[in-house]
C-alpha cells in the first residue's frame, strides 16, 4: 500500500503529456553550436541599379546569401543549414521573392527546418557613389546611390546590407546586424577590372568568383558581406539553442516503417531519433478525473528519413510489433 501511495503521489508530480503532436523548447546539450538558415537576401529597392550594372535581373540576394554562408562555415559559430534541404522546404511552401524578408514567412520555415534562428536580410545600396544625376540615366533621387553600369566619372562602388537574426518559436528579432563595403578603387566600370570578368548566367552570380571580387562593385560587395558575417558573429549570444521535445503517435505500420502524427510543424526533422512506446495503465486523479500519467513499456527506436508539415515517415532501428496509436516521444 506504501508503495502504491508513493506511486501516485510521484503521478502527481511528473503529470503525463499528453499523447498529441507537440513541441516545446527546452535546454540544449551543452555546447551545441546555435543552427541557423539563411535566406537569400531581398533587392527589390536596389532592383534597377542592379538591372543596369550587370545589363539584366541578377539575383544579387542570392549571392550575398552564398557569400555570407561561406563566410559563416569558415568561422564556424554556427552551425549552417545545408542548402538543399533549405531550397527543399522553400518549394514545398510557395516561398515567393517577396517573403525574403517578412519575419513570420521566415519563422515558419525556420520551425519546419528544426533551426534555433533564422537569418534574413535586405540589400539596401548596390551602386556608386558618384553625384552625377546624368550616370545611367537616373536622376539625384537615389542620394549617393547611382547606377553607375556606364559613366563618364570614375566613382567608387558602395554596397549596404542589413539582417535580422529571428526566433523561430516567437517570431522575435533577436539581433539586428549591418554591413557597408565601399570599393577600395575608383573606375567608370562597376564591372570592370575583373579580369574579363562575365560569370553570370540564368538570373544568378557567384560572389564568391575570385575574378568577380576583382571588379569594382565585387570589392564592395565582398566589404559588405564581411562586415555583415562580424556582426552576425558578436550576436552568437543572442541565439539560443532549442531541444525540441516530441509527442506523438504512430499513424500506420508499413513493414520496417512508420508513419507518424507529427511532421515539421513540430520540429521533427530528418535524422530524429525517436523511441516508442506502449501505452498501458492510465492513472487519474481521483478528484477531478484527469488523466496524470499514462504508465507505458519501451516497443523500440526509430530514425526519422522523411518529414512534411504534418507526417513523417522512419526507419525502424530496433524493436518489433510495432502497432498503430503506439506513442512516439523524443529519445532520452
């Protein structure tokens, strides 16, 4: 009777969680780098300056984006999601141009992606710092922010840039950083000294092309993107590490796979280890008749090979009679 007594008042304490798709934040392993995304970057408000230095639309966001990650791999402060995965869930969710920069768009795939934080930013100056109304056909409406593709002055190249790191739990901005680069050479050519530079094609441009990083505009761009990766850096601290916590429950048995109730929407994410459970005796509090406990035996391991939104489907790793309605939590 002691131990019956002990038993429950132990029920009490430690109430179960419910068997549903869930998620929480909790403490990370110690020392775990904080993983972060990076979206390409938004160019809407420098758009046509980029249209007249390169003679087409070049999706200039994408390459900062590119340039900012090879920046971020080689210090090594955060853990970088890979790109793949990242275009991935992208498709799957119709993100458009126009969402690079809004915050929930990039909290929500952040979630799906299973990341602390999410990175996303704008190119705010791309062109030269020339006054002449009459370079490229613009007038001094753009302040020091001219076309600068052709001209008859020598001007120097100017690059801005600004990100948010978000929380993708809350949607908060936990960090703002900046990056302004300015060429160190002044020429009538944005695009020129590049050693015959020309690598871009299909709407896309590597900046991280060393004869691009030789052109005028490449110097302020590589400037820039530099002095964005700092400041990203000293905001390590503001990113805290997540351990998502999953509940859930086996939806179908397929042979060696299982399908499962929860997917990306809460926090599962491809090479998840999760273990099963059966579910036996509920225990409920005798006053008001909620269940606090759902006493259950261990069934086997499983690792996560494909998740959407809602689903995802695992391997079995070890364990067998794998049934239906089995619950499927986090492994300790």
């Amino acid at each position: 009777m002691r131990h019956v007594t002990r038993a429950l008042l132990a029920a009490v304490v430690l109430s179960a969680l419910p068997l549903t798709a869930s998620a929480q934040t909790a403490a990370a392993p110690g020392g775990r780098k904080p993983r972060i995304a990076i979206l390409d970057f938004e160019y809407a408000t420098v758009y046509s300056n980029v249209a007249a230095i390169f003679g087409s639309n070049v999706d200039v966001g994408k390459g900062v984006s590119d340039l900012l990650v090879n920046y971020l791999v080689k210090d090594g402060s955060y853990s970088i999601i890979e790109r793949r995965a990242l275009d991935k869930i992208l498709a799957e969710q119709n993100f458009s141009n126009s969402d690079r920069a809004d915050a929930t768009s990039a909290a929500k795939i952040g979630k799906m992606l299973g990341v602390d934080a999410i990175l996303v930013g704008s190119i705010t100056q791309f062109g030269n710092d020339t006054k002449n109304t009459n370079i490229g056909g613009v007038g001094g409406g753009l302040g020091r922010v001219g076309l600068g593709g052709v001209g008859r002055k020598e001007s120097k190249a100017i690059v801005g840039l600004s990100a948010r790191l978000i929380n993708v739990d809350t949607g908060e901005i936990l960090a703002v950083a900046e990056g302004m680069g300015e060429s160190k050479r002044s020429s009538t050519s944005l695009t020129g000294g590049g050693g015959g530079w020309g690598g871009f094609g299909g709407g896309n441009v590597d900046f991280g092309n060393s004869n691009f990083q030789n052109t005028i505009i490449g110097e302020a761009v590589k400037a820039s993107v530099e002095k964005l990766s700092a400041d990203v850096v000293s905001d390590k601290g503001n990113v805290a590490t997540r351990a998502v916590v999953i509940n859930g429950l086996v939806a179908a048995v397929t042979g060696t796979q299982l399908i499962l109730n929860v997917g990306g929407k809460a926090g599962v994410k491809v090479g998840d280890q999760l273990s099963v459970e059966r579910v036996g005796e509920e225990i409920k509090d005798p006053a008001t008749g909620r269940v606090i406990r759902r006493m259950t035996t261990p069934v086997g391991v499983v690792t996560v090979v494909e998740v959407d939104d809602e689903s995802a489907v695992a391997n079995v790793v070890s364990g067998t009679g794998f049934r239906v309605k089995d619950a499927v939590k986090s492994k300790q």
